[in-house]
C-alpha cells in the first residue's frame, strides 16, 4: 500500500509541482520521479540543469533554489502497479496540501502534473483552498511514460512555458 514521500520545499517556494502517487520505483528508490522513462528529471534537466546524470540530492537541491516544491496530492492510497488509473478512488487520503499552502505564502502557482493529480486535486484539495489566495493551478501533460499522446519534446514545451513565465 503507497505511502508518498514528504514534500520537497526549500526558502519560499514559488511553484509547486504535484504529481498523483510516486510509483513502484520511485517507492524502491525513495526518490520522486525515479523511473527512468519518466519525463520529470529529462525536462527539469533541459529548464534548469537538474537531470538524471546527476546525484538524486543534487537535483533536488536545484529545484529549491529555482524556488520549486515537489509533492502529491495522494499521501496514501491502493492501487495494484504504478498505474494511476489502478488507483481505487475509494482508497485515496490526500496529503495537507491545503496547510502547505498556508505555510509557503510564496506559492503563487500550482501545477498538476497529469490527469489523476488534477482530478484528485479538485476532489480533495482545491475545496479547502482558502478563498483569499489566488493561485495560478495548471493541468500539466503527465510526464509518466504512459502518457505517451505527447512526445517528450511536446511536454517539455509545455512545461517550459509553465515554469519559465
């Protein structure tokens, strides 16, 4: 049963980033966005120099000083796989995003990496948001290798565009 990591957060996050539930190897590795085949790292790689070729720790790092927070809407949940689509809805605990959100007063922007965050995002979280902030909260294109409709060019395109405007 998925249990998902902390959330990554470094001195005043901007952006945060959420993804749905790490995977089956991103869980071995205790590392988000572990799989190889997995956009995530290749485009933080192209954006900011933060890619596979370098140490887990090191990416990391580069990520909070480009003021970007990792996390995912789901603390827990079962699902058979890495598959989002395996995910029981019945099952799913959402993480303190809200609280987060309320800790990082920088974050001014929220984006959903894939159709399972997003979709989890409006169910559990985007309800307890508190009216008085106005996030910019983006559907991205999944950079999972499953969500193969879009080339990895494309998707870095699109998260260029997020990321760097």
């Amino acid at each position: 049963m998925p249990v998902s990591f902390p959330p990554l957060c470094g001195e005043q996050p901007e952006i945060l980033i959420l993804g749905s539930m790490p995977g089956i190897k991103s869980l071995q590795e205790q590392q988000y966005y572990a799989h190889p085949r997995n956009a995530f790292w290749h485009i933080m790689g192209e954006l900011y120099g933060a890619g596979f070729d370098l140490p887990y720790e090191e990416r990391r790092e580069i990520l909070r000083q480009h003021h970007i927070a990792l996390w995912d809407v789901l603390g827990y949940c079962e699902r058979e796989g890495s598959l989002d689509s395996s995910i029981e809805s019945a099952s799913e605990v959402p993480n303190a995003i809200p609280e987060l959100l309320q800790e990082h007063v920088s974050i001014n922007r929220v984006l959903l990496n894939g159709g399972k965050a997003a979709s989890a995002f409006r169910k559990h979280i985007l309800p307890s948001l508190p009216v008085t902030h106005d996030y910019k909260i983006v559907q991205m294109p999944s950079t999972s290798p499953a969500h193969a409709r879009m080339s990895q060019a494309e998707k870095l395109e699109v998260w260029r565009e997020a990321l760097l405007k």
